[in-house]
C-alpha cells in the first residue's frame, strides 16, 4: 500500500445515520428525492440529510448503496453516511462498492444491515487530492453511462411519439384536413392523404387499411436449434420494462424455450412482467445466430413492406398491451396470455411508402440506441476493472488516466 495512505475503519471518520419513517413520498412532487434501501423511490418537500451523502440499504434481502449529490430524504429502510472527519462523499462512495454490505446482518428475522459491523470495515484513506481525483475519474465514466442512457430514453421516446401520431392518432392526416402544418419535412407529410374513410375501426386514413395482426406480423415464427446447442440466452429478468435494449444475455445450452433471430420483438407474457412493461427488441446477435429465451415470451416480427422495427414500436402502445393484459388466462398468480389471442386482433396497415419512411427514421433511432448501449458497456466494463484497482491503491491515477486514453474511451 503507498505510504502517504492511512488505514482506519469506518467507525472512526464516520457514522450510520437512521432514516425516518414517511408516507405520500411516491406521488408526492417535491424538491428533495427520497431514498429507500434499494435506490431512489420518491420525493419530499424537505431533506432529512442537508447534504450530499452515500445512502446504504439497512434492510431487505438485497440492500444497495447510493450517493446523491444534493440533499435529500431517507426513509427507515436505510442508513445516509455522516462524516466524523473530512472525507470527499463521492470518494466515499466508490470505496464502499468494493464491499458487500449484504453480507453484514444483524442476525434479526428480517435481513438488516449491522452498523457494528459496519464500523469496524478497514479502509486506505489517501490524501485528500487523491481522494477527489479518484473521484473525478470513476465519476467522469459514469456521468458518460448516464448521458448515454438519457439519449436512449429520449431517442426511444421520440421514435414512441412518431409512432403513435402516424399509427394511432393520424395526427398529419388531421393536420391536412384542417389545414395546418404537420410539423413534418415537405416530402414526408406529402406521403399521407388528406382525407379518412369509414372501417370497422371507426375513420382510418383514406387508401389504409384495417388487417388482422397476422396478416403484417408474424407471430412466434418458427426458428431452429438443436438440443444441447450452445446459443445467446436472455433471461426473463434481463428484459427491460421500459425500453427495446436487453440488459444482458449469455450463451447457454439451449433446452427448451422460445427461439428469436436479430429483427424480433419480445413480449413477456406472463403476470406480472407483461403487466410491469417487459419487452425487447432483438439486435444483439450475430448475422445469421438464433438466440433463445424464456417459454413466457411472444415473439412478433413485421412483413415486409413494414420495418422490422414496427412491430416492437406496436409491443410498446397502450391499446395493444391493454387487450393483451385483459385476455390472459389461468389461476391467480400464474396468468399468461396465449398468442392465439392475437390472431384476430385488428390494425390499421398503412401504406408501403409510409412504412418505408418510418423505417428509415425508427432504422436511424434504433442503430443509435445500439451504439449508445454497447459504449456504455465497453464505460461500464472499464469503471468496474479500475475502481477496485484505484480504491485499493494498485493503480493510480495517472495510470488510470493513461489506462482510459489508452482504450480509446
């Protein structure tokens, strides 16, 4: 261990401090967010803890640990850190990530941290420069992991948006007939008509027309893998509720489950991850590699002339998640949705040069959202290799510096 570093524990240059119990936080709008022991759960009008601190889950079966730059709120599920001596906070943070505060339990019924434990961690305390470089570094990669996930969202929900005022609503087709702008480019908003006609749906765009799901989607089309074949798997967990992006996937033997190739979308099926919004849109293979998954998937992929990404932008629309929710079967608990209900579920197909157009711009939003997501895995792989390196004082910074530079990130 460099020399100019001092080893105490944690019970000497800090304390665990309890939250308080409060109630209305989840609908509240506030100025100051509110901590549980797993993360952010709401927000108050006033701050338990007037500054910025790490917040440590005190109970659960999986307790996490969190900083928040600005003052805040915890709730009685968890502790916030307070400084007995003069330590950077964000530094603070990132050394007690290299510990498992789930492995220190009071003992009690329900698993709770225990702060005797706690404060009896050892801890290397560089100096205090050190402390705010260190801080600085592991800091700066993930404000990147964030931007980029905010780019996501936002490119997510603006792609969500064109297609729910095209598809759903007609909004340049209303735009037309009124006589305003659409807000689209000239060449666009010429592809839409300026009348509707009369379905079974009620008024659709004039030359549209209303189709049973199957007839422009496929549904859990047929794909190959032998058994015992080694292949991607994705986890019903790994399976955002928000988003078209897996969270992870590793290869697997295959056995038995629901089989998908790049272009897919996936829904869950089953209660509550259906109700909860989990669903992906497949991108993450190899040219010509079948992946495979939980049997509690729907697998939908569009028919040409649509592009593949419609038919994940179609997953993600309240009527289409609606009529899934209220047609599921089985006993409380352990309900699902068969696919068959699908066969006869009604849309609005647009016309080819239309869907052309959508691909074009749903094809750009997606490509961007997979390069955004595998940056932030290459960030987020090398935040994990340097912080323990760093906190431990086997790497230091300048060398981490260089490490970056060197990775190109």
């Amino acid at each position: 261990m460099v020399s100019e570093w001092r080893q105490v524990c944690w019970g000497d240059i800090a304390t665990l401090e309890y939250g308080k119990g409060l109630r209305g936080y989840q609908e509240k709008i506030g100025t100051y967010r509110v901590f549980g022991t797993n993360g952010p759960i709401g927000w108050h009008d006033e701050p338990l803890c007037p500054f910025s601190s790490v917040i440590i889950g005190r109970k659960g079966a999986y307790r996490g640990i969190h900083f928040s730059p600005a003052p805040f709120f915890v709730i009685d599920t968890a502790f916030y850190l307070k400084p007995k001596k003069t330590f950077n906070m964000k530094w603070a943070y990132y050394e007690l990530l290299t510990h498992d505060i789930n492995n220190m339990d009071s003992g009690s019924a329900i698993p709770s941290t225990s702060r005797e434990s706690f404060y009896k961690l050892p801890v290397w305390v560089p100096p205090t420069d050190e402390q705010q470089a260190i801080a600085h570094i592991l800091g700066s990669l993930d404000d990147r992991i964030e931007l980029n996930r905010r780019m996501n969202n936002t490119l997510e929900t603006m792609a969500r948006t064109i297609f729910k005022s095209w598809f759903v609503d007609f909004d340049p087709v209303h735009a037309k007939i009124e006589g305003r702008p659409t807000g689209l480019p000239d060449e666009v908003a010429s592809l839409f008509p300026d009348s509707f006609e009369d379905s079974e749906l009620g008024e659709i765009p004039k030359g549209w027309k209303v189709v049973a799901l199957p007839e422009i989607i496929d549904i859990n089309p047929s794909r190959k893998l032998k058994k015992g074949q080694v292949a991607p798997y994705l986890e019903m967990k790994n399976l955002s509720q928000n988003t078209a992006r897996a969270v992870c996937w590793c290869d697997r033997n295959f056995s038995s489950g629901v089989k998908f190739i790049n272009g897919d979308t996936l829904m869950a099926r089953i209660t509550p991850c259906l109700e909860n919004g989990k669903g992906a849109f497949v991108d993450f293979l190899e040219d010509g590699q079948v992946g495979w998954g939980s049997t509690e998937y729907i697998v939908f992929r569009a028919k040409e002339p649509l592009p593949l990404e419609y038919s994940y932008f179609l997953s993600r629309t309240k009527d289409f998640r609606s009529h899934a929710i209220v047609n599921m079967t089985g006993s409380s608990g352990r309900q699902r949705v068969p696919a068959s209900i699908f066969d006869d579920y009604l849309v609005v197909r647009p016309s080819e040069n239309i869907a052309e157009s959508f691909g074009i711009f749903s094809g750009l939003v997606m490509r961007k959202i997979k390069e955004n997501d595998e940056m932030t895995r290459s960030l987020a792989s090398l935040r994990d290799t340097l912080l323990p390196k760093l906190i431990s004082g086997e790497l230091r910074v300048p060398d981490a510096e260089r490490f970056i530079e060197e990775a190109g990130l």
